[in-house]
C-alpha cells in the first residue's frame, strides 16, 4: 500500500467568492471570525458594512486576502496583488456596529478619498480597538487626515501593523499622530 500526503493547497488555488460568505451572516453572536481566503479581496465598503452589521460582537477579526498564508505570515504571490477594493470609509462600518472589536486585520486602500471627521455621518468614538493589522495596504499623501479620522474613531488604538514595506512609514506616522 502506498500513502501519499497531499501538497499544502496554495491560497490561490482555493476559489469562491463574496456569496459564499452571507450564510455566514446569520451567527451573530460570533466574537472571533478569521477569514484567510482570495474572496476577501473582493470585499468593498458595502461587503464590510453588511460584515459589521451581521457580526455585531465582534471582539477579533482577521480578513485577510491572498497575500498571507494559513499560517498568517505574508505569502510570496507570482502575481501583482490587486488594490484592496475596501477604502477608508470600512472603518466607519467597525465603529458604528462592532463596538467590542479589540484587533482587526484588513487591508484597506488608504490612497481613497478621507471621510472628513466633522461628517455628521461618522459615528461615536468605538473605545474597544487597540490593535489593527492594514496588511498590504496602500496610503496616500494626506497622513495628517488619515491619523485624524482614525483617532477619531478609535481614539485608544494603539498600534497599527503594516506589512507593505512600501507604505510602512506612512502607517507608522499615522500610530505616531494618534491621540495618547
């Protein structure tokens, strides 16, 4: 009899897509969702708005797209990863409706448009999130407005990791522009 073990199956292999998540939806008393699959890359700020709302006691959530392994270390990708699709305004959906959220992993694209704090849209500050991983996230020229928007919604934040290279040190001056 010959055994044969099966290779490790690479992230990119594995298929689905954003449908496949809203069965998930209906557990609302989740408290840790990770979610290591290429369909996060699909997500947009409306995807993320219906994840928050669904998932409202949150207190850990990891999506991470096809740039990290299972194992949660960024994986080398022969291929250009694409932009994230969620933008800044994702933040406000994790504010308004996961007020218990602690850590959060999201690529998000920081290069959109910043939500104006002085928006009558922005919800109260959400106390809980001390910690959050923007993964392989793209940020613009406007730190000051980023640090801003993100202090205002996560005013105890802590510490942000990113894992880019490219945009680290526009990640590590928005923690450093955060209120203390």
């Amino acid at each position: 009899m010959t055994v044969r073990g099966r290779p490790r199956p690479s992230i990119h292999d594995l298929g689905g897509n954003i449908n496949d998540l809203i069965p998930l939806f209906s557990f609302r008393n989740l408290v840790q969702v990770h979610i290591n699959l290429p369909v996060v890359s699909q997500l947009d700020d409306a995807a993320v708005t219906d994840v928050a709302s669904s998932w409202p006691k949150l207190e850990k959530l990891r999506l991470a797209g096809p740039l990290y392994s299972f194992y949660g270390s960024p994986e080398p990708t022969p291929r250009q990863p694409e932009p994230p699709r969620m933008t800044l305004k994702a933040l406000i959906a994790f504010a308004t409706y996961c007020r218990d959220l602690e850590s959060l992993t999201l690529s998000i694209d920081g290069t959109s448009a910043v939500p104006s704090p002085s928006d009558g849209e922005l919800p109260a500050a959400q106390l809980a999130l001390r910690w959050f991983d923007v993964g392989i996230s793209p940020i613009g020229k406007e730190v000051e407005s980023v640090a801003k928007l993100v202090g205002r919604l996560f005013p105890r934040l802590r510490e942000i990791v990113d894992r880019s290279g490219s945009a680290r040190h526009r990640w590590s001056r928005v923690q450093k522009l955060l209120p203390q």
